[in-house]
C-alpha cells in the first residue's frame, strides 16, 4: 500500500463574514479532488484545506465558485 504525505494549503478569504459564508467555501472546497478536511477560521478569513495530492487551481477555482476571492 502507497503512503501518500498530506498537504495542507492556506488561502485568505477576506470576503467571508458569516456563518453562511463558511458553510458555502467549505461545501465547495471538500468537493474538490484530494481534499480530505477544510477548516474555515472566519475571524482570521481564513481557509485551511488537508489532502493528498491538492490542486492549488481547483481549490482556488472552488472558493470563488462559492462566490469569494482567494488572497
């Protein structure tokens, strides 16, 4: 069986502002390939995402397809 390392990636999201706004950014970014957990600190606007092998783009990609901008 192959181990993989997991990655953990942090982007700022300085549009998020409530409860809602974490729940969409982190129901878009967990569908995104090889992301494993999300973490969404809305104090800090920021998003933490774990996983194997994770796409910068598609998570990018996935955060304004919740309707916000990645710092």
């Amino acid at each position: 069986m192959e181990r993989h390392e997991k990655d953990t990636l942090l982007y700022l999201v300085p549009g998020m502002h409530c409860g809602h706004c974490v729940a969409a950014v982190t129901e878009e970014v967990s569908a995104v390939p090889g992301v494993e957990s999300v973490t969404v600190d809305l104090e800090a606007k920021r998003v933490e995402a774990t996983g194997t092998a994770l796409d910068d783009a598609a998570i990018r990609a996935a955060i304004e397809e919740a309707g916000y901008e990645a710092a």
